[in-house]
C-alpha cells in the first residue's frame, strides 16, 4: 500500500516533524514499506496457534528481590533547597 503525499503529511503533522520537500519521498517510500510488511504480517495464517504470554514455556524471568537497598536521605537533600515546608519543595508560582 502506497502511502500519499497527504497521508504522510498527516503523520509528519502528528509525530510533529517539519519535512522538506524533499524528505517527503524518503519517508513516503520507507512508510509504505513499513506499512506493506505489516500488512504481510496480518495475512500470515495463525490458526491452531495458541497466544503466549512467555517465548520459552516452562521459564519464568528473573527478578530481583524486592528489597530497600539505599536509606532515606530526604532530609539531607531538602538541606540545600532554598525553601521546604512539611518535607516538600517550595516553588515560586510560574503559572497564574
């Protein structure tokens, strides 16, 4: 599928790119790629093929204990601030 010069100044639009004239036939190709090999993805037949939630069954990943490792400094680090009221920054207002 061919992405148009509008479809992709719609995307440029919403991901917030300014393109050149001439960047517009560099990504019109490389999209239409993109959106082609998706599109060969979605005709791949996957019937009897049951979803999984892990690539290797049998095997869970490795976490780490869910321990406090470092104590609380908060008190040491509000020393340097200019101002702290009940353990919280002080800011000016920047926005009225």
């Amino acid at each position: 599928m061919a992405l148009s010069r509008e479809q992709i100044a719609s995307i440029a639009s919403l991901a917030r790119l300014e393109l050149t004239p001439g960047e517009f036939p560099v990504y019109q190709e490389s999209l239409s790629r993109i959106v082609d090999f998706i599109g060969a993805l979605d005709r791949a037949d996957t019937t009897g093929v049951a979803p999984m939630a892990h690539p290797l069954p049998g095997l869970s990943q490795r976490l780490r204990p869910d321990a406090v490792t470092e104590s609380d400094r908060h008190e040491a680090y509000q020393q340097n601030a200019p101002q702290v009221a009940a353990g919280l920054y002080l800011v000016p207002k920047v926005i009225e």
